[in-house]
C-alpha cells in the first residue's frame, strides 16, 4: 500500500522538477467524459504549450462545492490565474469571491454571467443563437418535407441544471414560435444530457405522443439516445428529424449516414480554448489590462450549423484533434 | 504482584489494535503531508494552505462524526450527500421567508433530524437493511432537492450570514471551528457516555447489547438523529460557502465521508470506532485532493490515487474486522 | 431487561454471539448491563468503572488482570468468566448458566466450578444447564432432567447417578 504511494509520489517529484516559474493557468473542467471537454482539454494544453505557459486541470464532477474546492486547490499550487466555467452558477460566486481575495485573474469559459471588473468576460459559444440556428433548420426542413396536411409533433430534450442547455433550447422554442406558421405542438422532457436519459425521456414523450416527428436534443449524446427510441418506435428515416447539438464526432458520423439525424449546431471549443488561453496568459504576463478585455465584453463563437453538406469535413476536423491515446 | 504489573502494562500497549492502527494511519497522513511539501516545494505545507484544507475537510468531518456513530452501530447511510443538497434548499429558503439566518439554520438542523428521526425509525422498526433504506432516500432527498428549486440554486443574500461558510475568528476559518466542536462533543459523548458505550455495544454484538439491557431501536434511531442534525449543519456551512442552496450540490459526497470514516478505523460491521479516527480520515482524502491538484497531477491518476485510497481503507477494514473474530 | 430489574441474570451457551462483545475490553464487557445504574446523567467515571470491574477480576481470577484487555484475544476459559462477571455484576439472586463450561480447557473448566460453588454458598440460587453429566453430578444439590422440551424426572443429588439420569432422559 505504502510502495505505490510512493511509486505514485516519485512521479509526482518528477513531473514538478520540470516545471519552473512558467506562468501558471489553471483550469477547472466540469468532466473529461465528453468529447467537447476532451477537445477544450486538448486546446487548453497546445496554446498553453504554444505560449510557454504551464497548466493545471482540476475536474469537478458537477459538483458545485467540488468547483470551490478545485479553484482553491489550484491557486494554492500557484496558479495566478484561473479559468472555470459556472456550469451551476452557485459556485461561480464563491470562485468569485475567493479570486478577489487571492488576487487572481478570473476568467469565465461557460455561460455569460453579469459582468464585473473581477473577470474577463465570457467567451463561449453562442448557446442562445445556436439554439435558434436549431429552430431555424427545423423549420426549413419541417416546410420542405413534412406534407401539409400531416401533424407537426416536435420533442424537445432539455437540462434544466446547465445553463448553456437552457439557453439553447430557449433559441430553439423562441425561433420556433416566431417562424412556424404551421399549426405544430411541442413537448420537452428532461433527457439530463446522456444517451440513456435521452433515450428514456424519449420513450417516455412517444408513449404519450406516438406521432412525433421532429425532435432537438439539448447536447448530441440525448439527441442520439432520444433517435435510438424513435428508431425502435419504428419511425422512418425519411420523415422524421433529429438535429444535435455540441459538435460530436458520433453526431458527425450519423449525419454521413444519411438517417433522420441531419443537423448538429457545432461548438468550438478547441477555439475557444486557445482564445482563453491566449488571454489568460497574457493578463498574467501583463502583455494585457484586464480592463481591456472587459470593455470588449462577451465574445460569442459562432455555432456553424453542420449538415449533410460539410459533416465529413468537420469530422476530419475534430478528429485529428481528440487526445492521442 | 509487582512482577505481574509490567508484564501486563506492556501487553496492554500491544494489545490495543484500535489504537495501533490510529497511530499508522496519522504517521502515513504525515507522510504523505511531507511527501506534498517537499514535492511542492512548500508550497502544500504552506499554513494557508493548510487552513484551506481544513476548511475543505470541515464538511466532510462534520457529516462524518455523525456517519461514525452509525457505523459504529453496524448501519451505514448513503444519502449525506443528497441531504447536504436538501439542507442547502431548505436553508435558503427559509432565508427567503424572512427568517432570521440563525433560526434557519436551527431549523434546517432539526428539520434534518426529524426526517433521520422517520428513516431511523423505519430501518430499526422494520428491521431493514440500512444499506437498502438510505440508498432509496438518496434518491428521494436529491429528487425533493431538486423539484423544490426547479434545479435552480436559491440564493441567499445574507452578509451575516456568509461569516459562517467564509469568515473567520482570528486566523481560522469558521468552518473549521464548528468542526472542530462537533469533533469534541463527538468524541465525548462516544468516549465518556453511556449512549456512546451503548452504541458500541449495538455494533459490537446487538443480540448481546439487548440481553444487557439496552434497547437497540432507540439507539439506531438516535444515532440516525445526530446524524440528521450535523447534516443539516454542514449542510448550512456549505450553502454559506456557495452562497446558495444547491440542489446538485453534495454528489459522490457519500464516498468521500464512508472513505474517511472508514481510513480512521471505524469497521463497516460496527462496534469500532473514534472520532478522532474520522478526523485523521478526512484530512487523509482532502490533502491528497489538495495535494495532487497543486503539484498538477494528470486527472486520471488522481482518480486512481483516489481508488487506491479507498482500495487501502477496505483493506484496513478487513484487518480490524479479523481482529474482532 | 426485566430479567436484570428482577435480579435475573443468564449467561448463555454460545458465548460468542450472545453474551460477549468481542470489540469490548474487559471492564467494558462486565460493566455495560450495569452502566444504567452506575452512570450519573449518562457521565462515566472511570475510576469508578475500573474499581468496580477490578473486584471482580480478583474474586473470579480472570487473567490477564487488566481491564483494559481486550476480550477477543483471551482463552475461552477467562472470556467465560467475563461472562460471568457481565452477569453478575447487576447482583442478581438467579442465575442462569446454560452450558456454561462448553469450550473450555480443563483447569479453567475447575476454576467455573469453583466459581459456581462459592457463589452458591453465598446464597444466590444457580440453575445450571448441562449436558455433561459428571459436571451435573459435582454441581447440582436438585437435578431436573428433560427430554424433548418436557420434564420427565427429578432426582436430588444423593439419588443422583449417572445411570439413573441417562435411563430418565430416554
């Protein structure tokens, strides 16, 4: 027991001889299970590495007090500033608070949140918008193909705990209304952001709704699980749609092959990973005033709509760009 | 007579298992906190970061000492986590009534209670594994959690209030002190009571504890009691440290509190136990968190460094339990 | 737990599971039945507890002589007669051994029965539970033999043989 303490401690000794007073970022990361947080991962590291700057990961789980925790943590190994996301905007004020008190650079890589001289404003991606881009696809699609007379039943998969996914479900239900001039009926239940909630709250909707044909999923992992139950629930490819959101390379894939999966709204986060870098790096080596950055306010990444048209390149794309294991 | 006096006063220091293994867990904690040290080049060692620490570990020995004395009795509860997240709620919204900080967080403590009073009761009346029971109520309390703040956190604006997650009396944190309290009651009422001794007693042998008279309900009842009231306690600590009640606060906290309960020495089968067993626990699990966070160690082996601890606590576990034949 | 108020204490055969707690020392095992009335508001004094339990290593012998010993690590013969000292020390008038030498080796086996012996002689009434015979024969002043559940026979000690009692019980 002891033995691989130390195994696991000489390691340690290691790796941290290596490191010497580069500037220091660290970063907390909600989870690595997903590809988006593996891309952002990845792009926090390149453009740390780009820069000459060393970086620190702390992953929290979901958990808000785990996100306190993990900012603290790594502004006690030295990190001078701290990039963190208020996935649940409880810790984002204690995170807030304790940056101030620490005097570190505080900058947000999640969901906007009212602005404040103590951090650099959001760069995201444009969750709201996306979600309309959503709408918008749904409704052309809607037009073109679904016969004049048949029902528009679209289900709608929501988190209502991530900010980010209440937003884009928002764009998309808000443009939906604005534009369908088609008589339609829409539902939501809570896919909680996996395959398998997908999967079940879909099921759930189609028993309630058996004509569905439309269906927005708040991230492409319930989009897909919700399309495994419209599949068993027999739906055909040609008359139902699914439109993802996040950029997956599974939802990528599922566009080439041409099912009832057609759109996905594409974050970027290895972009915006190198942008936070870029400006974290140079608040702490004083290339930059965060005052500046601040007046520049929120910078919003585009979510370019991925479709049958440019699936394959954006898969290429992402691919190369996931760990190398 | 005189000779017979030495050869058991040096038995004695051998024969005390519970104490030997007290003694190898806090010289491995001090191991690995001078391993940290030097690792980090002070930087772990440092006593703010120390008091960082303990104010992380608070919680944890706040829920524990409640968790120890359900051990002790041979049950065991899974929903803290869930609990903490509920406490939260509870608390902030009674603070949003307009009840005075102070009475909220009497009242979230007893409301806790009362609702251990009812599982308690549940588990001992109807002879049911504790296992089973707080497994369900893990559910329940984070669905209740949850249905009660729409998945929102609910805010508390209460300056007052805040000194108890974030301020200080002298150089030590708040949190720290009311563990430190609780840990002192905690281990008297376990020590030098007859509740205590009883306690033992029902994890020790419970068919023995009621041919002696005890009565072996109220006994697993009250510990679930004491249990609810430090819950909601801790629960109150964390909603000042998150500056709102959190409903998906407090996930996976279960494991960390059984993990450190069980480091410090008290057996999963009862009848064995300390207090201060629980501290030395926690502190274990947070300075490994602290610790491998601020030397940059790659997520996933912090994850197996974390495996590996629990791995060792079972491992003890075992060794105390053929210990008691 | 009426039992104790009515000066009824039993020690039961299989020590182990019933009447001794394993993760107890010494002083802990005799003393929890009689905790209610020793503490004062729930408070232990210790002294006093270790007073208390040290009367009874001496008059029991119970070796080692520490209270402190934790009880899992003791020869079956002592760990019997903490069990003892456990039920005797909420000084009841009856007491119920029930196979109350079953494990023991044979030097400790005589010490229980002197134990019984003067514990009889101070006046408590002691209903043994046996199934050795010879034990019987040495002990009991009445012995009541059952068969399935049922009295089928009493014979006072002089009657007593060991034929007599075996051809009662079939």
């Amino acid at each position: 027991m002891k033995k691989s303490f130390a195994i696991l401690v000489v390691l340690m000794v290691a790796v941290s001889f290596s490191l010497m007073a580069a500037p220091k970022v660290g970063v907390v990361q909600i989870t690595l299970e997903h590809e988006y947080q593996l891309i952002l991962h990845q792009g926090y590291i390149d453009k740390a590495k780009e820069m000459g700057a060393e970086v620190t990961f702390s992953i929290t789980e979901m958990s808000p007090e785990k996100t306190v925790t993990a900012a603290e943590n790594l502004i006690a190994g030295g990190a001078q500033a701290i990039i963190c996301a208020p996935g649940d905007p409880a810790s984002w004020k204690a995170v807030l608070a304790m940056c101030k008190e620490k005097n570190v650079y505080l900058l947000n890589d999640g969901s906007p949140q009212p602005e404040g001289p103590d951090h650099v404003a959001f760069i995201g991606t444009q969750s709201y918008s996306g979600g309309q881009k959503a709408g918008q696809f749904a409704v052309n699609w809607i037009n073109k193909n679904i016969p004049a007379g048949k029902k528009v039943v679209v289900a709608h998969l929501t988190l209502p705990t991530f900010t980010d996914c209440v937003q884009r479900n928002k764009g998309f239900a808000e443009y939906m209304k604005a534009n369908m001039k088609r008589p339609y009926e829409i539902y939501d239940d809570v896919g909680s952001g996996t395959r398998q909630g997908g999967l079940t709250a879909m099921e759930n909707l189609l028993q309630a709704h058996p004509d569905i044909n439309v269906l927005f999923g708040c991230n492409d992992d319930s989009a897909l699980g919700g399309m495994s139950a419209m599949k068993a629930a027999g739906k055909k490819d040609a008359e139902n749609l699914v439109i993802g959101f996040d950029g997956a390379l599974k939802g990528f894939q599922e566009i080439m092959k041409g099912g009832m999966f057609r759109a996905d709204i594409a974050q970027q986060p290895y972009l915006y990973a190198t942008m936070m870098m870029e400006r974290a790096v140079k608040l702490i080596t004083g290339k930059a005033k965060l005052a500046q950055y601040v007046k520049e306010g929120t910078i919003l990444i585009d979510t370019p709509v991925v479709t049958a048209a440019n699936a394959q390149e954006w898969y290429d794309k992402y691919a190369k760009l996931m760990p190398k294991k | 007579m005189q000779e017979a006096a030495p050869k058991t006063a040096s038995r004695r220091r051998i024969a005390n298992p519970q104490i030997m293994q007290l003694l190898g867990v806090l010289v491995a904690l001090i191991v690995l906190g001078i391993v940290f040290s030097v690792a980090s080049k002070g930087r772990f060692s440092h006593p703010e970061n120390l008091l960082t620490v303990a104010r992380q570990v608070s919680i944890t020995v706040i829920v524990g000492i409640g968790i120890t004395f359900i051990m002790i009795t041979g049950n065991i509860d899974l929903a803290v986590g869930s609990y903490l997240a509920l406490s939260g709620i509870f608390l902030a919204n009674m603070i949003l009534l307009g009840v005075p900080w102070w009475l909220a967080v009497v009242m979230t403590m007893a409301a806790l209670g009362l609702l251990q009073l009812l599982v308690g009761t549940v588990i001992a009346k109807q002879r049911l594994s504790s296992l089973i029971v707080t497994l369900a109520m893990l559910s329940i309390a984070r669905g209740i959690a949850l249905s009660w703040s729409g998945g929102k956190p609910v805010y508390i604006e209460n300056d007052s209030f805040m000194q108890i997650g974030n301020g200080y009396l002298g150089p030590i944190p708040v949190p720290v002190i009311i563990a430190g309290c609780a840990l002192i009651i905690g281990q008297f009422v376990l020590r030098k009571t007859r509740f205590g001794r009883y306690a033992y007693a029902v994890g020790g042998n419970e068919e023995a504890a009621r041919s002696s008279g005890i009565n072996t309900d109220r006994i697993k009842i009250s510990v679930f009691v004491i249990s609810g009231f430090l819950t909601g306690l801790a629960g109150c600590v964390m909603a000042g440290r998150l500056f709102s009640g959190s409903p998906v606060a407090g996930q996976g906290f279960e494991l960390d509190v059984i993990a450190s309960v069980v480091i410090g020495g008290t057996s999963m089968n009862g009848g064995l136990g300390s207090m201060i067993g629980t501290l030395i626990g926690a502190f274990m699990v947070g300075a490994i968190n602290n610790g491998l966070t601020i030397l940059g160690v790659e997520y996933y082996y912090q994850l197996m460094a974390k495996g590996m601890i629990i791995f060792l606590a079972i491992l003890i576990d075992r060794w105390t339990k053929n210990v008691r034949g | 737990m009426d039992a104790i108020e009515n000066g009824i204490a039993m020690t039961s055969e299989d020590r182990k599971n019933k009447s001794l707690f394993l993760n107890f020392n010494i002083r802990e095992n005799v003393t929890i039945s009689f905790l209610k009335r020793m503490t004062k508001s729930g408070y232990i004094n210790s002294r006093k507890e270790r007073s208390f339990v040290s009367r009874f290593l001496d008059s029991l012998n119970i070796r080692p002589k520490d209270p402190e010993f934790p009880t899992f690590t003791m020869s079956g013969g002592n760990q019997q007669k903490v069990v003892i000292a456990k039920s005797l020390s909420t000084e009841p008038e009856i007491l119920i051994m029930d196979e109350p030498t079953r494990g023991i080796d044979v030097g400790a086996k005589e010490e229980v029965y002197n134990i019984i012996r003067a514990l009889a002689g101070a006046g408590k009434s002691i209903v043994l539970v046996s199934s050795e015979l010879p034990e019987i024969l040495s002990l009991c002043d009445r012995i009541i033999v059952m068969n399935k559940g049922s009295v089928v026979g009493e014979l006072s000690n002089e009657e007593a043989t060991e034929e007599r009692i075996m051809a009662l019980s079939v």
